[in-house]
C-alpha cells in the first residue's frame, strides 16, 4: 500500500517530506489505523523567498485618511489667510478701470493752406482794323512800323499807310464819318471822351465839334509828325486816318513791314487783347484764399514755384468742360515762365498767406449726443467731476478739431480724451 497524506490543508514542511522519502516504503499499517505526522505552525514568511506577506487595512480606514487629510489642508490655508490679510487685486483692478488721458489745448491751422490746378493760356491776339482805304483805293504800308511790345494807346500812331497817318481809337468810339467844326452826335461825344482820356481834350464831353475839339484833334496829329486834314468849315478827323483797337493799352504783337498791302488776311497790326495768363477753378471755399490782387505761388510742370498775383474773380459757374462749378481764377503769368509750356505741363497755383490759426483740440476729445457737441474740461480736483463745455466744430484736419473761439476754452486747459468723471 501507497502512504496516504492528510487530506486537510495543513502545509507540510520539506524536512518532514525528506525524511519520509528516506525512510523507504513503510511497513503497511493495518486497515483503520492512522499514521502520525508531525505538523508545524504555519509560518508568516514564505517558505521560498523569505519575503513577509502585506498587511491590508480596512477600506473605510483609507478613506478615513484622505479626509483629514484635505480637511487639513482647508484648515490650515484659512488660518494662513486670515493671518495675511485678503490677496491684493489692485493689478485686476486698474487693469479693467479707464485709464485717463488729457490734452491741451492749441493753436492750430483752421484749415490747410488752399492749392488749384490750372492751365496756361497762349495770349489772345485781335486784328488792328483800318476803318477806310489809303488814296487810290490801295492801303500799302509805307511807314511808322512799331516795335513789337509797344504799347498802343488812344489817339496813337497806329503806321503810315498809303502816305497817310493812322490813329488808334477803341471800339467803343462809333466812328463812320469824317468830323470837323459843328458837327454833333454821339460819336462826337466818344471822341471827346476818348481824347480826354488820351490827355488831348480839357473839357466836359458835350458832343458838339467845337474849337476846343477841333485844337485836340490837330495836337494830335503834330504829335505824331503829320497836319491835320481839312474838314470844312476847320480841320478835323478823317475817317480814313483812324483804325480800331480792343481797347487803350494794348502790346503790338504783330506788324506788317513796310510795303505790305492791308487786306483781310494782312492787317496792319496784331495786338495783345488778352495776355497769356494761368486759369483756375476755386470752389466756394478756396475763393477765399484767392481774391483779385493776392499774392500766389505759381508752378508750372517740375519748376521752382514763381511769386504771381491774382488779376481778377470770375462769377460763379456752374457750366465749364470737365470742370467742377466754382469761380475762375485768373493769374498773371510771370515774366520769367515759361509760354512755351502752356497746355502740356500741369500748373499749380497756391496761396502765400498765412492760415489764420484757431483752438484746437485732438479729435478723440469731441463727445456727440442728442444734446449736442461737447468736450469734458479736466477738473483740477481728483475728487471732483469734469466740467462738460458745450462746443461748435468749424473745421478739422490732421487728427484735430477747430472750435469756434465762443466755446469757453483757453489756451492750455486740459481737455479729457478717456476716462472722464463725469460724478
């Protein structure tokens, strides 16, 4: 028979089990009877590596722990606080609160100075008009060529045609006929006042050819060299000795030389009825910068800017090719500018005088509402609210606001751009 182990959940030491296997087959005990074995308590180490078993705590233990734990933690951060005092918050605070910025206030520009576009115009010449036909029907000329740039005046020399002097008279002289002693009309009556205006005539224009009329007539034409025509009953004015020009005071920009035959196509004479000059079209505002007689800066194409004056204001348009409505600014083209450039290089005409200067203030300062236009007028107490200035905007440019000098403002004060207090 086979040796039988205990059948319960005893351990049985290796010792023990050694000296059974050495001992050899046992003798067979009898049926019924038990085999003593020796049984050792069960030990806390393991049998193989010496390594004590772990403990475990109870789970309601663990928890039981954690908690005081954390309570601990509580505690002791609420007495760490209430020793300190409250964390200070003052960076949150003046991060989220308005910062306050002031400016004073200036003197500005009330506007930015004023500058047109303009053109150059090429002079414009009128024909010299005989106002009768040389002896024989032929009107040659045989002398008294001017000069061109000579001025032409009333009652001037116009040239010799034909042997014969011609005299310059504006337009609005309606000469047609020959005039001598007793003669009456209103042609009489401009001639008159022609040749005061010429310093021939010392007399109140009453349109009647009387002796003073007749002796003006004759000095002017010894003042040229020639003898005045009889005009029966005296001598007078032939029609045939007189010529049309615009107007007195005229530059002679063209003559005829000598031996050239007066007709349509070769007058006598060219003049300059208008002279080249600079166009501009001003708005309604700009005018202002541009009345007859001010002083201009002109540049034309890319040189220097020339000192000009302005010659006269037009009405204001509202018709004109390509052209916004406005007045027409007519500059004096300089002397030393250039002609040859007139319609192909741009011109710009700006104003010499100095922009008027008025109170200023950033743009940022100006507050709108239902109730109107308003600043905030720093206040020099902190604890005190800023005086809100009622205000009228009469311009801006440049980041700032012109305001009317009514407003109430000095120079200096200290006007709220942000953070206002307004209680």
């Amino acid at each position: 028979m086979s040796n039988e182990f205990p059948t319960d959940q005893t351990a049985v030491s290796p010792a023990q089990l050694g000296a059974v296997v050495a001992s050899g087959p046992a003798a067979e005990p009898e049926f019924g009877r038990e085999v003593p074995v020796a049984v050792e308590p069960p030990s806390t180490e393991d049998a193989d590596s010496g390594v004590a078993r772990r403990r475990r705590f109870p789970r309601s233990q663990v928890l039981a722990l954690i908690g005081a734990l954390i309570l601990g933690l509580f505690l002791g951060g609420l007495v760490v606080s209430l020793i300190n005092g409250s964390p200070d918050t003052s960076p949150i605070d003046n991060a989220q609160a308005d910062i306050r910025v002031t400016a004073p206030v200036e003197n500005k520009p009330v506007r930015a100075p004023y500058s047109l576009s303009g053109s150059v115009s090429l002079p414009e010449l009128a024909n010299v008009r005989l106002n009768g036909q040389g002896s024989g029907g032929v009107s040659l000329v045989t002398g008294g060529v001017h000069e061109l740039g000579d001025v032409i005046n009333t009652g001037d020399l116009v040239a010799e045609v034909s042997g014969e002097p011609i005299f310059a008279f504006p337009f609005d002289v309606p000469l047609y006929r020959d005039l001598g002693y007793g003669n009456s009309g209103n042609d009489v009556r401009q001639l008159q006042v022609a040749l005061v205006a010429a310093g021939l005539l010392d007399m109140e224009p009453d349109g009647w050819f009387g002796w003073g009329t007749v002796y003006a007539v004759q000095d002017m034409y010894s003042r040229a060299g020639y003898k005045a025509p009889e005009i029966y009953p005296s001598r007078g004015l032939s029609l045939s000795h007189t010529a049309t020009i615009p107007v007195s005071g005229l530059a002679v920009a063209a003559t005829s030389p000598v031996g050239t035959t007066i007709d349509a196509d070769h007058p006598v004479m060219k003049v300059v009825a208008a002279p080249a000059a600079i166009t501009a079209r001003a708005d309604m505002l700009q005018a202002s910068g541009f009345k007859a007689g001010t002083d201009v800066l002109v540049q034309i194409g890319s040189t220097a800017p020339i000192k000009s004056t302005v010659v006269s204001v037009s009405e204001f348009k509202t018709d004109g090719t390509n052209q916004p409505p406005g007045y027409d600014v007519v500059i004096a083209l300089p002397a030393d500018a250039r002609v040859s450039d007139a319609g192909y290089d741009p011109v710009i005409v700006s104003e010499v005088a100095t922009v008027p200067l008025g109170q200023a203030v950033p743009l940022s300062a100006i507050r709108q509402g239902g109730n109107g236009t308003y600043v905030y007028k720093a206040s020099t107490d902190a604890k005190s609210p800023d005086a809100r200035v009622d205000v009228r905007v009469t311009s801006q440019g440049s980041g700032y606001a012109i305001l009317d000098d009514t407003a109430g403002l000095a120079l200096g004060d200290q006007i709220v751009l942000s953070g206002e207090r307004t209680r």
